[in-house]
C-alpha cells in the first residue's frame, strides 16, 4: 500500500463536477419485515414470499445505504412531508421525542435555509453492533442506532437531549451534507458539513431550552476542543482536515456560536441561504465561499477581521 493522496489545498481553483446519480432501487425482504432505501419511495408491494419496495429519485450523490427488519411504524405529515419513525418493538420509548424534534428541527431549517428537497423523510433504527456512528443521514432516510437513539433513557438526565442532537444535527445534513451542495474535497470542506450541522443543532436547541442551556453545551465543546487540539494538532476551522473531529464539530460549534452573537442569528441564517443559493450543484464549493457570505453580511470592517478571527486564526 502506497501513502494516502494528500488533501487538496484549500486555494486550488474552483471546481465544477457533473457527479450526481440518478437512484433507482428495488429493495426486497422476507415477509413480516420492512424493506429500507434512501431517498423518494414510489411503490411497496408483496410478491409470493417477498415484500418489495421501490426508491427512486433524481440528482443525489453517490451515497446509498439499505436495512431490514421487523420495524412498527409511527408516521405524522408536516408542512407536506411525511416524517416517520421506524422502529423495533421492544424500544417505543424515545418515538413521539423523536418526531417532535423533527418537527422542530425541520421548521427551523426550512424557514431558514430553504425547502426540503425530498417528500419523505424516515428515521429508521439500525442495531447497536452497527459501529462508527450513532447516527447518519442520507437522502430522506436517517439511520440510527437503538443503543444510542431508540432504546436511551433521556429523563436520567435531561441535558444530554441526545435526541435533540442528533435529530437535529442529522437533519440539517440534508442542507449541509452532499445534497444540496456538494462541498469539494479539499481543505475546509467539513466546515461546510459538521461545522454547519452543529450551528444547527445549537441553535435549535437554543430555541427548545434558551441560551443559558445551548452555553453550556457550547463549553462542553471548549473543553473538547481544548484537550484534543494538543494531541490532533490545530489548523484553522477553515482549513480542517477530513477526521479533526475536535476542529470539525467542536471548534465549529464554538466558532459559529460566537459569529451569531457578532453579528446576530438572522444574518447568518442570510448568510447561510445566500451560500446555499450561490453554490447549487455542480459547483464544489469551498470554505472561501462560505466565508465570502459571511463578509457580505457583516456591517463594516472591523466585524470582517473578527470573522477572520474566528475562522481563520488558531
Ligand atoms: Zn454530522
């Protein structure tokens, strides 16, 4: 094995790359369980032994995933979109938290960011053994897992929302993920990701448990970053490598938190449909560009060297 491909830096030229499929799946399982895609589903039908279930939707990135099982099923419709929750019959518990948390988090991106681009959206459960994450979002369909989600206790302590967290957060992927941009891979690109995720995420959660709340967890990221920087090294937000989940999430939560309070949460919502806007699929875009939003919201240069501050200094 030869050594990795080093990342792109963050300067090279703007990129603009046809790379999106067309999704066209057939999912099938044994009878008594559910068949599970990503992205719009068309047709569920039983043939002999066999349920089928058909997924099919234009323009996604190459990103697909499928599961199975004996899921119950508890479903709402809100603002036209179909949000339901898959889940095992034994792990009922956390299901109405979870819709409502949908609810909450879809409002506030679609008020502020822009449409949902899918008519459904699903959260299913996946097992525990399932490793490397507690929760992961592809087109309309979010995968999580029981342990972590489904089958928590939530009121042991309720300042650990996991519910809120990871709703939220996987949610906001379908604006800050590989949809409906499709950041470069280079330097900075999970900024536009992660960092973005985990705006989301505390604003929301300063929606459902005020500012004090959403601070705390902020320093909860202080500290995260704090300790691992040493150990992980330090490049700036705008630069982070793919896996410094310290800079990605935690310095992202911090840094974004601190933009809102510079120049306010509604500019950067505006900042952040501007950057959506401008940088539609094909273009790649590139923390410069997210950046260059920012720049054009803030009131006068002195706010733009603070923004520099925040993102570009160590
Ligand atoms: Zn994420």
């Amino acid at each position: 094995m030869g050594d990795p491909t080093a990342l792109k830096p963050l300067e090279m030229s703007e990129v603009f790359k046809n790379d999106f499929i067309n999704l066209n799946m057939v999912v099938s399982t044994e009878v008594g369980q559910t068949p599970i895609g990503t992205g719009n589903l068309k047709k569920s039908w039983t043939e002999k032994d066999r349920v089928y279930s058909h997924y099919k939707t234009n323009d996604l990135p190459f990103r697909f995933a499928v599961a199975s099982s004996k899921y119950q099923k508890k479903s709402i419709t809100h603002r036209g979109i179909n949000i339901e929750v898959l889940y095992d019959e034994k792990h009922p518990e956390n299901v109405d938290r979870l819709l409502n948390n949908a609810v909450l988090s879809l409002d506030y991106c679609i008020d502020n960011f822009g449409a949902y681009p899918f008519e459904k959206m699903s959260f299913v459960e996946v097992s525990a053994f399932t490793s490397g994450f507690a929760a992961t979002a592809y087109p309309a369909t979010i995968f999580m897992t029981e342990n972590m989600i489904f089958h928590t206790n939530i009121d042991s302590d309720p300042s650990k929302d996991v519910i809120n967290e990871l709703a939220g957060h996987e949610l906001s992927h379908i604006w800050w993920g590989n949809s409906l941009i499709s950041p470069d891979e280079r330097e900075g690109a999970s900024m536009l990701t992660e960092s973005l995720a985990m705006y989301t995420e505390m604003m929301i959660y300063k929606k459902m448990y005020g500012t004090e709340r959403m601070k705390e967890r902020v320093k909860i990221h202080e500290q995260i970053y704090d300790n691992e920087k040493g150990l992980y090294g330090n490049p700036p937000l705008y630069k982070v490598p793919y896996g410094a989940t310290h800079i990605a999430y935690s310095k992202g939560a911090i840094a974004m938190v601190e933009l809102s309070e510079l120049i306010g949460e509604d500019k950067v919502d505006e900042a952040l449909r501007r950057f959506l806007a401008n940088n539609k699929y094909p273009k790649k875009p590139t923390s410069l560009d997210l950046l260059e939003e920012f720049y054009n919201v803030a009131p006068d240069e002195d706010t733009k060297s603070k923004i520099d501050k925040l993102f570009k200094s160590i």
